[in-house]
C-alpha cells in the first residue's frame, strides 16, 4: 500500500493512475475506448439475448395453445372409447397427452415399421374414433413440424430439434421429420442410410455376430468363420485374431470396433455404444448439427449425412496389453480404465468383469468425450482457458446412462456420482463457487488440489442444469456445450458462460444448486 502510494503521489499532470499503476494520457483515452466497446459489445449480447428469449417465449407460448387444442380433442376421443369399451384404444390415447414440457426426447426409440399402429385392437363401434384419434395425431404432428421451422429461423436450433422429436412421438411417419432424424424410407420400414446399404449388400445384423452376409448365417452358427485366409473353424480364427493385428473389426452404423477378445463382445461393444449414441443425440437436442446443418437437412439438403466416418474404438483383451500398448505414449496409464485419445480420434478400452466398475460405465465416459469432440473434423483445443468443469461433468453425468425400459435413461439419482456430490456438500462441507470452479481450464482443472472433489460437484451441477424446475436449464446448458465444441480454431467465438446463458447469476446458481443437490433422489427430480 505505501509504495502504491509514493508512486501515486510521483505522477505528473496529465497522467492518470489506475489500479495503482501510472499510464500517460493517449493509453488513458484507449483504455477508456476498449472499455466502452467491451461494454458495447456485453449490451449488445444482452440485448440479442433478450431478443431470443422473446422469440423464444412467443414459440412456447405458440406451442402451448397448439397442444391445448389437440389436447382437448383427444381427451373427448379417450372418454369415447372408455363408453364404448375400447380400452386399449383409450389407453393408447391417453398415453400420447404429454404436455410440451415434458416431451419424451431421450427415452424414445421410434418404430422402424411404417404405420406400426394400424394394429390398434378396437371393437366396430369404435373404428370411427381410431381414425378421428389418427388424424388429430397427424395434424398436431404437422403443426408442431412447421413450429420448428419457425425456431430454427428464429435461431432456436436446440428447441427445433426437440420439436422434431416431438412431431415423431405423435407421427412415427412423418417423412420430413424422419429425414431431419436422418432415416430413408425402404418399402414399408424406415431405415439409416447405413442399414439401407448393409440391406442393398445382402447383409443382416445378427446379435452375436454383427452384421455379416445373409447367405453364411447358418454357417456362422455351426461355428465356422469366414476371414481374410478363408474359412476357419471358430477356435482356428480366435488363436489367429489374438495378435491384435489381425483383431476383429465390427462395423455399424457410427462405430468402427477393433479387438482381439472375442467377435461377440466385440459386437456387444458396439451394439451397446449404438444405443447410447441413439439416446445422446436425442438428449443433447440440437448439439450435433449446426444452424446451418440443420437448416440445409430441413430443406432436404442432406447428403453429408450419407457419408460413412464411424467413431474409432479399440477393445484390448487384457488391462495389460491395454498398458503395454499405450505407456509410451501416455506414462500413468495403468491408473485408468479406458480414454479418449483427440490426436488419433480414438478410444480405447480393455475387456473386465468388475461388479464395481463395469466396462459400460466407462464405454458410456469416453464416448462422450468422443461424440462431443468428433462433432467436428477439425483439431481444435476445448476449454483450455475455462469451463472445463462442464467437460469432464457431461461426461460423468453421461455414465448414468441405463438403456433400462422402466427407469430413467440418464441421470438416476441414486447413480454413484450425484451421491458423491451430495456427500461433499453434505458430510464434508466441500463446494467450490460456480464463479471460480468456472475459471479453471484444462490444466488448471487437473492441477487443483481438490481435485476428486470438484469431479464429484461437477457431476452434480451437470444434473442441476438438466433436470431442475424440469429441465429448466438444459437447453443452456446444451448452448454453452455448443459454444465449447463447435468452435473454428483458425476463428475461435467467445464462449459464454452459464450465467449468460441462463439469466441467473453464479451466486444464484450457487444457491439454487446446493438446495436441488441436497434433496436429490427425495423429490422425484431427475431422471430423463
């Protein structure tokens, strides 16, 4: 403070001191120019966001009376079929009046057949209602549709998305809608791109062997294997696919999945990161395609989405050979279960059966990182300066993931790291401020001497920002990811922050997390 001083009272006229350091006049007149532009430029974003989120209440207000209407119609169809006994009919019914804000996304698989419901069981008396009940299905489909393409104009491209999903939960056969989901039509079934050309090479998926020739399935199942040295008997190909240069190589849809355990689990592998990949895209809404993107899929302008460029996956059949193969280049690597490498695109596991940490936990880890990162083609570094938390928190949020029919898909609270969280905050008394846990990048992130602990509040704020006040925050959440991600390194784009995003301040996210944590799993929060 005194040498502040003395260096203070030194100044000549015509110099200003700020922050007790001495600048000349010209430096003063930039200084005060930088600000005001900053602050331009901070009331400008203010202003665009207040703009989006009036666009935005004028959607869901828009949206809101549409499912009103439609509602309303089909509450009078259900009570019809109950009189004239078509219960399954009023079941059905009643089964699709889900409020907006609480349309399925991430749970839904849609039915590859088309018109999967013309088997509808209803008595004659009741015909008539099944049609009216079809038709109200598809009006409020198409209503709904052409709403989204209002978002996507109005620069909503995550609540476009998710009214896609929506038009597809109340028609399945929706063509534009399937497109924007990226499926074909082929006679009566929808398929991806990539099952229509397995189909167009005589291929069909088999459970235990993945996708092979329809004509050598009956020999696949007597135990013969056809390689690159010919046919062999199941145990001759296992002894020579035991070098993991020769390995099994499993195709599908968006993975490529090299091993030398075993052809089953190797299919097994692959078929379980399909589901998640399934379920990730239909939770993170919008995230994987650009405005852009999305744009030019809803015009029909969709043939990048035909290229095939899988996720590269290597399952070892041993924790040591998963070591020996990869110390060189990443020295601690006995203290992990699995990672995603960004320099080569990959991931890679080892084959375990632990009761504790099963191998889907992990699979569910680093493919996040790698779906999230593979989103774009381009090297580029993510949160190196700040908001790392959100990385690593997604990704644990992510291992919650149960492909289970009855339970929630993600976000159990009973799942291992949102007990840690709570046990920090609760027992331990530990909580970083959103405001600072904010500012740490990537090293500084790995570096903190609490680091186990700020691991755990991280899973746990990711669960706050998904499933608060029912999801409240999510779509904020899926902006700033977007921000993270889909950056151009040659032009990187500020990225903003939660706070922005949300129009909460830390300190009130602070509070509002710290309630929500502290009663997870006791209110019925959580779960998607």
């Amino acid at each position: 403070m005194m040498d502040g001083q003395r260096r203070c009272s030194r100044v000549r006229t015509g110099d200003v001191v700020v922050r007790g350091r001495r600048i000349g006049l010209l430096a003063v007149v930039v200084w005060f120019m930088h600000s005001n532009v900053i602050m331009l430029q901070a009331a400008g974003t203010t202003a665009r966001s207040a703009a989006v989120e009036r666009r935005a209440e004028q959607l869901r207000a828009a949206h809101r009376e549409l499912f009103r209407r439609y509602a309303q119609t089909a509450r009078e169809i259900a009570e019809q079929a109950r009189t004239n006994g078509a219960v399954a009919l009023e079941r059905l019914v009643r089964s699709r009046i889900v409020p907006p804000s609480e349309a399925p996304g991430g749970g839904v698989m849609l039915p590859r057949k088309v018109a999967e419901t013309n088997g509808t069981d209803v008595p004659p008396s009741a015909a008539d209602l099944l049609i009216r009940w079809r038709a109200n299905e598809k009006r409020y489909a198409a209503d709904v549709y052409l709403l989204s393409r209002r978002a996507l104009r109005a620069d909503l491209p995550v609540y476009a998305y998710r009214l896609v999903q929506e038009t597809l939960f109340h028609d399945p056969d929706h063509a534009a809608a399937r497109r924007v989901m990226g499926f074909v039509r082929v006679g009566d079934e929808w398929l991806t791109p990539f099952a229509a050309r397995m189909r167009r090479e005589g291929k069909v998926w088999h459970d235990r062997f993945g996708w092979i020739p329809e004509k050598y399935v009956a020999r696949y199942e007597a135990g013969e294997r056809l390689t690159p040295r010919g046919w062999m008997t199941a145990a001759q190909e296992a002894a020579w696919r035991q070098d993991f240069r020769n390995g099994w190589v499993i195709e599908t849809e968006h993975f490529r999945v090299k091993t030398n355990h075993s052809l089953e689990q190797g299919v097994h592998v692959a078929r379980t990161l399909e589901t998640f990949h399934a379920h990730l895209h239909r939770l993170l809404a919008g995230f994987f395609l650009s405005p852009e993107q999305l744009e030019a899929i809803f015009s029909g302008k969709a043939g990048q989405r035909l290229r095939y460029d899988p996720h590269e996956v290597y399952l070892f059949r041993s924790r040591q050979e998963y070591i020996d193969r990869l110390k060189a280049r990443v020295p601690q690597i006995a203290i992990s279960n699995g990672l995603y490498m960004s320099e080569d695109r990959r991931s890679y596991f080892f084959f375990r059966q632990d009761a504790d940490l099963p191998l889907e936990t992990t699979l569910f880890h680093e493919a996040t990182h790698q779906l999230l990162y593979e989103c774009d083609r381009r090297p580029r570094p993510i949160a190196e300066d700040a908001h790392f938390w959100v990385i690593e928190g997604i990704a644990c949020y992510m291992e919650s993931f149960r492909p289970a029919a009855r339970e929630p898909v993600f976000g159990d609270p009973q799942y291992i790291r949102f007990r840690a969280a709570r046990y920090r905050l609760e027992r331990e008394g530990y909580y970083l401020p959103l405001a600072e846990l904010d500012r740490l990048g990537r090293r500084a992130f790995h570096e903190h001497p609490n680091i186990r602990e700020n691991y755990s509040q991280a899973s746990g704020l990711v669960h706050y920002f998904m499933h608060y006040d029912g999801g409240r925050f999510r779509d904020a959440l899926i902006a700033h990811l977007i921000d993270l991600y889909h950056q151009d390194p040659r032009r990187p784009r500020r990225v903003r922050g939660l706070d922005e995003l949300t129009g909460v301040s830390f300190a009130e996210h602070d509070r509002l997390y710290k309630a929500y944590i502290l009663t997870l799993g006791e209110t019925g929060d959580g779960g998607s």
